[in-house]
C-alpha cells in the first residue's frame, strides 16, 4: 500500500526537481538554452513549481482548497510550455531543411486541430456526476494528455521515418516527454471514469514515471550529439532531395 507523504512520496516529488536544477546547469554551462530556450524555461518552471507547490503542502495555514487551486494555475502553465517545447522540437529537428520544415508546420496544424476535437470528444464523454475542482483538474490533464501525446507521437514518426539521430537531445526531450504524457492518459482515464476509488496509487505511478523522464533528459545530456552529421548520411530518404523540391514548390 502507498501512502501519501511517505519517504517515497517526498524521495519522488523532490529527486525530479533536484535532477532538473542539474539539468538546467548544464544546460547553462553548455549554453544549451540558447537552442532550447522554451526547454530551459519549462525546467526552471518546475524546479520552481515542484518547491512551491511543496512548501504549500506542509504549511499548516494553506488549506487543501488553497492548495489545488495553486496547483491548478500551475498545471496550466506548465502544460502551456509544453506545448512550446512540442513546437521547439518541431523547428529544431528541421531547422536546416526550409521545405520540409514548412511541410511539419502544416502536419502540426492539422494535426493539432483534429486532436482538439479529440480531446473535447473525451472531456465532453467523461462522467459529470461528481464534478469538483479535483475531478476537474483529471479531465484537464486527460484532454492535454491526448493532445500532447498524439502530437509527441507524430514527432517521433517524423524522427524516425526520415532517420533522425536517436542519441540527440532533441530526440530525448520528446521520448521523455512523450513517455510522461502517454503515461498520464492512461492514469487520467482510470481517475475520471473510476473517480475517488482510484487511490494513491496512480499518483505514485505519475511522480515515477516524470522521474524516469527526468533520468532520460540528464542521460542525453551526456550523450554526444550526432543529430547533424546523421541527417548529412541518409541516402536511403533522400532527404536533401525532398528538402529541395519542397522548396520549389513553395516558391511557385
């Protein structure tokens, strides 16, 4: 049985923040923040977030009413960033490639409108017997949750079909946060479909999951980058070739 404010409840919610404060010096002292500066700022965001929304916790005069609508604001922000860093890594992975990256931001468009209706389709569908701010806060996450995954989704594809490293740390900015949010849909649908019988558990399974994403961010860190001179020797997609006939196409 899992407890809340147990040791591997604060073991889980402070070792991501502290693994992220690394995160953010290296990326300071690699000026790894000038090619990812919506990262950076989603870092810092819940480095600041995680020891606020900590404090607010275990002070007695903050009230739990109190307490989740600061976590509220903050879960707005927070997924307001990632979809930032979503598009970041968008314009990052093909940053060299003008036609192809015009192709993507018409994918990402697209792709974002019919997932929109996804998610209404799901936050509309979801049991409205015992709406509070809590069940609220489920169905907010689980209507991001299904956007931001379907579009992590889509990067990967793109990644992958047209050979992009895999060791870059672009690559493993998507796999962890698409790793985290894929998570999350599952455990948000448990939570709106089963509502307060849920337990704990899932929250154990949450802070887990965002502390392995923590992990695969610093390991790429210490990855060597190879994501350009790999994108140089892809004869097999021709992807110069596309690049430059997107690019006709666009200028007629």
């Amino acid at each position: 049985m899992f407890y809340p404010h147990s040791f591997l409840w604060h073991y889980l919610w402070i070792a991501p923040h502290a693994l992220q404060f690394v995160i953010a010096l290296i990326m300071i002292r690699r000026k790894l923040f000038r090619e990812f500066p919506v990262f950076f700022a989603y870092t810092v965001f819940q480095i600041v977030e995680g020891g606020t929304l900590f404090i607010l916790d275990h002070v007695p005069a903050v009230s739990g009413y109190q307490y989740w609508h600061a976590h509220w604001v903050s879960l707005l922000i927070s997924d307001a960033l990632s979809f930032g860093v979503i598009w970041e890594i968008f314009s990052y992975v093909f940053r060299d490639y003008h036609g192809l990256g015009e192709l993507t931001r018409i994918v990402f468009r697209w792709a974002l409108v019919f997932l929109l209706f996804a998610a209404i389709a799901v936050a509309a569908s979801a049991p409205d017997d015992d709406i509070h701010l809590l069940s609220r806060v489920h169905i907010v996450k689980l209507s991001v949750g299904v956007v931001q995954s379907g579009l992590w989704l889509l990067l990967i594809v793109f990644s992958f079909y047209l050979g992009l490293s895999r060791r870059s740390f672009a690559y493993g900015i998507a796999l962890g946060l698409g790793i985290f949010s894929t998570v999350n849909i599952a455990i948000e649908a448990i939570r709106v479909w089963t509502g307060p019988q849920a337990g704990y558990t899932f929250d154990f399974v949450s802070m887990a999951t965002y502390h392995c994403c923590v992990i695969v961010w610093l390991v790429y860190l210490w990855v060597p980058e190879t994501s350009r001179r790999a994108l140089k020797t892809l004869p097999q997609n021709n992807l110069e070739q596309w690049n430059a006939e997107l690019q006709r196409l666009l200028q007629q």
